[in-house]
C-alpha cells in the first residue's frame, strides 16, 4: 500500500511539472549519448591500434641510384655488402630477439609492385635503380620500434628507416581530441541536467508544499516524504537513459555497420553490438545514480529550510 502511494506521489509530481521533466529527458539524453559516444570511440582507437600494432612493419629503404642523403653516395645504389650488412645486423644477437620476421624486396621486385601503381607516363621515364630495395620488419612488440630505426639510422647504404605505425599516429590524434570534446561537452550537459533534476524537485515539492505540511503532521518519516521526488529525478533520468542507449546502438549499428565499414576501407576492426552491450549498462547506471543523488540533495535542502 505504502508503495502504491509513494509511486502515486512521483507520478503525479511528474504530471505537474511536464514541461520541466521533458527537458530533464532531454538533457539526460544529450549527456548520456556523448557519453556513449565518447566511451565508443575510446573504444575504437584501442581496437585500431591493436590491430595495426600486429601488422605495422619497420621498413628500412636501402640506397637508390637518385638518393641524395649522407648515407648514400650519389648516383649509386645500396651495394652488396652493405645488404648483407643489414641482414647481419637484423639476424644478430641484439635485434633477432625482437624481429618477428622480416622480408626483403630488391628494387626490381619494388619497381614491379610499383607498376600498377603509378600512370603510364611516370612508367616511361623512371627505371628500377630509383627504386628503394627494403628490408620490411614485422616485430614482436611495435612498441620497440624506436629501437630498429636507432640501430639503423646513419648506417652507410641506409636511405631512410620507417614506422609505418607513425602514419597512423595522426588519425590516432585526431581521435583522441575527439573523445576529449565528447567528454567535455557531456561533463557540461551532465551539470545542467543535475541541475535541472534539483530545480525539478524543488518545483515539485514547493507546489505541494501543503500536503508536505500534513504529511509532517502526522508524523511520516523524512525517508517516506522524499522518496516520491527522488523517484522522480530516477525516472525521468531512466527515459534520458533509455533513449541514449537506442542513441547508441544506432551509431553503431546504423552509422557504423551500415555506413562507415562500407566506405572507411583501411580500418577493418570497429566497434561492434558487444561493445555496445557494454556502454549501455555504463550510461544508463550513470544517469540513474546522478539522478538519485541530485533529487535527493534537493529536497533535502528543501525540507530543511
């Protein structure tokens, strides 16, 4: 019975106040969808990165005939010797630790890869001693990197050594910044909807101020009085939450599985339904408990004056 009556109270209570519960949903759901969002694309950049670390390769470009640095004599390419120098040191005590593996191209077989590549008229005049014969290095733990492009830059008949990762390290930033301003913007709408929910409850409870009184009266508990306005602030922020995780999984069953995979053809690993059954349980608690708080603070403070 009690029960009945206190889901009374908070139904009525929301009836009353409408026009400012509807804003509480909205705000919630505003907050709580970048909140997804921001967790979502968290999310995707660990999986991007974990998926390029096992297939991002080392490459060390060994001299070509047009090469014009301090490692290269002009007009002459990587010799013998030097080759062999590099595959000793790759096979050595030091490095061999830390290689996977690694592959060699010579330039004629770079020229032949490159022929499908480049138009007709840049095929005409280039020949294959311009191109860079490359050591591609797979290694255990992309992390040490640093390590092979230290132990081989400077070397005579090395162009150039690079982490193919670093290409990447970009569209990792740009990510990142992203989530920060997802973040940012949630934390802001995160205040405005707690304080929404607190001026909420105090609307609610000024305008039955009376039937406080009585209720004071007759000696109902503080606990009995406010649990009708924290249950409230929890509903209304439940429907923000609701529609935040419809929010979310549209995201990334609509705007990732059905549009993006199609056309962002490099990243081959995104975030899933899975995911998704993750941030869900995430937000909705969120908003739930930041609910409950504020409601409770609110009319708290209210009783007390």
């Amino acid at each position: 019975m009690r029960i009945g009556l206190i889901l009374s109270e908070a139904f009525t209570g929301l009836r009353r106040n409408a026009s400012m519960v509807i804003s509480v949903i909205l705000v919630t759901f505003v907050s709580l969808t970048f909140v997804g969002a921001a967790m979502l694309m968290q999310m995707q950049i660990g999986k991007m990165q974990s998926y390029w670390a096992d297939r991002a390769q080392v490459a060390v470009s060994m001299c070509a005939t047009v090469s014009d640095v301090d490692t290269c004599q002009a007009g002459q390419a990587a010799t013998q010797d030097q080759i062999d120098a590099v595959k000793a040191k790759l096979d050595g005590p030091a490095l061999a630790p830390l290689i996977r593996d690694y592959t060699y191209a010579t330039s004629e077989q770079v020229f032949e890869n490159a022929k499908g590549l480049l138009p007709e008229d840049i095929l005409g005049v280039v020949t294959a001693d311009q191109f860079n014969a490359t050591f591609s290095i797979n290694l255990v733990d992309q992390r040490q990197s640093d390590v092979i492009i230290e132990a081989f830059s400077g070397q005579t008949g090395v162009e150039d050594v690079t982490d193919q990762l670093q290409y990447l390290e970009p569209l990792f930033q740009t990510l990142t910044v992203a989530t920060y301003v997802a973040v940012g913007i949630a934390g802001l709408m995160l205040i405005a909807a707690v304080l929404l929910i607190a001026t909420t409850i105090r609307l609610s409870a000024f305008a039955r101020r009376r039937e406080l009184g009585i209720m004071r009266l007759v000696g109902a508990s503080n606990r009995f009085i406010q649990t009708p306005f924290v249950l409230e602030g929890v509903l209304a922020a439940l429907v923000g939450s609701a529609l935040a995780s419809v929010a979310v999984w549209a995201m990334v069953g609509v705007g990732v599985h059905q549009y993006l995979r199609d056309r962002v053809g490099f990243i081959t690993s995104w975030v899933d339904i899975g995911d998704v059954a993750i941030v869900i349980p995430v937000i909705v608690v969120l908003g739930v408990v930041l609910a409950a708080l504020s409601a409770s603070f609110a009319i708290r403070r209210w009783l007390r004056a």
